[in-house]
C-alpha cells in the first residue's frame, strides 16, 4: 500500500510545474556553487573579520571570548566542524548546503501563506542562485550561518501560527542562536515575537501566548549566551566588551561639539576638523569620511583616548564614557543624525551614494578578493590565524573569478529593484487579506529590520543588506499576487456595478 501511494505521487511529479521549477533552481544552484568551489579555493578570506573568527576557534575554550566588539557564535560553528573535518573546504561546503537549505525554507514558509505555490519561487531563487549570497557562502564569514537562522526563524514562525507552541519554541531559539552569530539577530527576537502576538488580527489569549513562549525561549538562549560567556572570560558587558563603539562610529562623522555639551572627560572625542572638511585618508578622496575610521583608524579620536576596539581599554568604565559622548551627540544633534541615516537610505537603492557608512557591493567584493592592503590577493592577518587552524590545507586555488564577479553584478537587489520591493512590501497590508496579509507582514517587517537596524545603530554596509533579501522577495511576491488578484478582479466588480444600474433603471 505504501509502495503504490510512493508510486503516485512520484508520478505526478514530472506534472508539477512548481515542484520541477524548484528542482531546477536547487538544481543550478548547486552547479554555481560546486564551480565556485573549484574556481576559488578553499574560501574567500579577504575580509580581516575571518582572521578574527579563526582566532577564537583555536585553542582552548577560554580563546572563544577573545574577540570583545563581536559575538562569537561564528567561531563556535567553526569549532564544531573542525571537529568534524580540520579542512576550511569543509565549512564552506556546509555554508554553501546551508544556502540551498535556506532557500528551501523560504519557499515552504511562503507556502504556508496561501495563494499560488509558485509564489516561494522567488526567495527561493535569489538565495538559490543570487550572486550576493554565494559570496557570503563562500567567505569565512557569519552571514551564511545567519541567512540561514533567519530562514529557519520565519519557517518556524508561520508554522507556530498554524501549528502551536513546539514552533513557537523553535522559532525562539532560533531566533536567539540568530544573535548569537550576529547581534543583527536581535531585531529579530522582537519582530518574531510581536507578529506572533498580532498574527490574527487583534491578541487572543492563544496568540499572546504563543508569542510570550517564542521571546522567553529567545531571551533565554540570549542569557545562555550572555552568562557563559561571563562566567568563562569575566569580560565587561553582556554580548561584547565594546559595544558602544558602534554608536560611537554612527555619531562620530557628523558630530560638532559646538552643538552639544560633551559629558565630563569627553572633551577629547571631540574634533575641531569642521564636519564639511572630515574626509576619507586616502589620498585625493572626496567620500565621507566613514563610520568604520572612527572604530577602527588609529588616528580616530575614540582610539587614541581608549585604544583599539578590537581590545578591552585600559581606562576604566571606558564603553561608559563613550556610549555618554555619543548618546550626548545624537541628543544635540537629531537633525544631523536624520540627515545620516537618510543618506544611507539612499545606498540602498544607489549602493555607491556618498554617506557615512562602510562598503558599497563593488567595495564588498573587492576587500572578499583583493585583501589588505587593497587588491594584493591576500590578507596576512587571516592567512596567520587560517594557517594555524587548518595547518594541513592545501594552498589555495585561484582561478577566473571574473564569470562570477559578473553574474554577482547582475543579480544585486539595489536600485529600481529594491524600490518596487519595498513598495510592494509597504502597500502588502492593503492588498492582502487572512493567512497571505500575515505571512506578509512578517516577511516585511523582518526585511525592514534587517535593513534599518544596522542603519541606525552603526551606519550601511551592502554586506549587511544581504540577509534582507530572501524576506524582502518573499513579502514581495506575495503583495505582487495580492495586486495583480485585485486588478483582475476589478473588472469584474465594474460589471455586476454596471448590471445593478440598468437594472434599477
């Protein structure tokens, strides 16, 4: 009996279009991504951040917490799969597999939403096949492992809408395991968290209870988090020792101190260069000068008054004194912190606008290949710490790289893209109704999050748009069928209107 009813189903299959269009994207993605691994291997490792990562995989427990300005859930996949296989191949074939994974839950997750089944084609398509996040995939990087959480949070979210409080639980420890690999993460504990209370419409007792469950287990793995890591390091803060210098590197650009009063003992954070005159130290450049100078430059004045982020200051209650300064900018400059956040508004649509944020998407790809210093091929940090993790790797292969590097061009989601996206995403609410307006909503506003949190508490990076995108299509999609279902039907609606008044007359 259970051989036959195989049988059927297996002989439907070649008459699904939707089944054998996703086949096919999985398909091709897997084929982009196994000749990404033979033109350029073992990884992309341009990026200083995979040095650090590296770092904090080696050795014992306690070099874990050794990085104090990220969390450092990355670093703890890496042990896990050393442990595994010592190869770096390894981890990024995983990554690659958690990308065709994620694209699998964003087309079930749409799924759940009702409506046409293609519509889970579109996320699915640009995780599956988008250039961005193959670059992600194939760098030592945080990203894929998040792109991937996030998949699985909105999955689970829908499911806990539908199913009850087993999802619900998921969805929160997932969404909380989400922060432990990037502090992003926590935009979306509460974005999960509110949709699950309102999914229905106004709270129920059911709704609030579900959601209540999904933020407990979610804050819970955050204090897992938070607590060993204060009990195996007894290092300052809750997620990272130096928190506050993101802050600092959103307000440090634009801040004028003639503008506001500085705290006690922050008189030396502030620059007498006018705002106007504050540029980029490379010879001849006319950009902004970026929120990543004032964290990391050694010329920043946070840098000589505290040290390097990348270590805990010697001077005491230093992150307080800081977080105070920048606090104390943002309060008597609200103006000018519009004014910057606006202008990295417009990178999302125009990557390469001048503002104070970090990389446009050309930037991104050249750092992933070109190192430090610019377009040597190399990075010497990482290379060190890559070497003392995986000692028995064969030397790299680098290959044309030019054919992706083309097709990662083609497939970004700025410009025009990104506006009709959003404005899908925007005006999805009034075109949607039921099951398809909720799984909507939540698809949009986690794309909103993972787009303007980073945005307003540090400044934009293309690099972390990325894991907005498979939302983004996915809410995207939905309010595109929810317009079209509204077009077709108005003709409809214009008859019968037009038969009731002859035939009142």
């Amino acid at each position: 009996m259970r051989g036959s009813r195989m049988a059927r189903a297996l002989g439907r299959m070649p008459r699904d279009r939707v089944l054998l269009l996703l086949a096919a994207l999985i398909g091709a993605g897997l084929l982009l991504r196994i000749y990404f691994l033979l033109v350029w291997s073992p990884a992309i490792t341009g990026y200083s951040d995979s040095g650090i990562y590296f770092d904090g995989a080696i050795g014992p427990l306690s070099r874990l917490w050794s990085d104090p300005i990220r969390v450092v859930g990355y670093s703890m996949f890496l042990r896990l799969l050393h442990g595994i296989a010592p190869h770096l191949i390894f981890v990024i074939t995983v990554q690659h597999l958690l990308g065709l994974g994620a694209a699998l839950l964003f087309f079930l997750a749409v799924r759940r939403c009702g409506g046409p089944r293609g519509l889970g084609l579109a996320p699915a398509a640009i995780i599956a096949l988008g250039g961005d996040e193959l670059f992600i995939e194939h760098a030592a990087l945080s990203d894929a492992l998040f792109v991937f959480l996030l998949s699985a949070v909105l999955y689970c979210a829908l499911r806990a809408f539908q199913g009850g409080a087993a999802w619900a639980a998921l969805a929160g420890l997932c969404a909380g395991l989400g922060v432990w690999d990037r502090e992003a993460g926590l935009a979306m504990i509460v974005v999960v968290a509110l949709w699950l209370c309102f999914s229905a419409g106004r709270p129920t007792r059911r709704t609030l209870a579900v959601g209540a469950l999904c933020l407990a287990v979610s804050l819970a793995s955050v204090g897992a988090y938070a607590g060993w890591r204060h009990l195996a390091s007894g290092k300052p803060g809750v997620l990272t020792s130096n928190s506050a210098w993101n802050l600092y590197g959103r307000v440090a650009p634009w801040a004028d101190c003639t503008k506001f009063t500085p705290p006690p003992g922050t008189r030396a954070l502030c620059e007498t260069t006018p705002v106007s005159r504050r540029r980029n130290p490379t010879p001849a450049s006319s950009k902004l000068r970026p929120s990543e100078y004032y964290i990391y430059d050694s010329e920043s004045p946070a840098y000589r008054l505290f040290g390097p982020a990348y270590l805990v200051s010697d001077r005491p209650h230093a992150m307080r004194i800081l977080r105070k300064w920048s606090e104390a900018a943002l309060l008597g400059q609200p103006l000018d912190y519009l004014d910057a956040v606006w202008l990295d508004t417009i990178r999302l649509f125009d990557p390469n606008h001048p503002s104070y944020g970090d990389l446009s998407a050309d930037e991104m790809v050249a750092l992933m290949l070109g190192g430090v210093p610019p377009n040597s091929g190399r990075n010497a940090f990482v290379e060190f710490w890559q070497q003392r993790l995986y000692p028995h790797d064969s030397r790299p292969h680098r290959g044309d790289i030019a054919p992706l590097k083309e097709w990662e061009r083609i497939t970004r989601v700025d410009g025009s893209w990104m506006g009709l996206l959003l404005a899908l995403c925007l005006a999805g609410p009034w075109l949607l109704s039921g099951r398809a307006r909720s799984g909507m909503l939540l698809f949009g506003c986690s794309a909103l999050a993972l787009l303007f949190f980073p945005i307003l508490v540090k400044g934009y990076d293309y690099r972390f748009v990325i894991a907005a995108f498979g939302p983004l299509l996915a809410g995207g999609a939905l309010a595109a069928w929810g317009l079209v279902a509204r077009v077709k039907a108005k003709p409809v609606a214009t008859r019968l209107l037009g038969r009731a008044g002859r035939t009142s007359t």
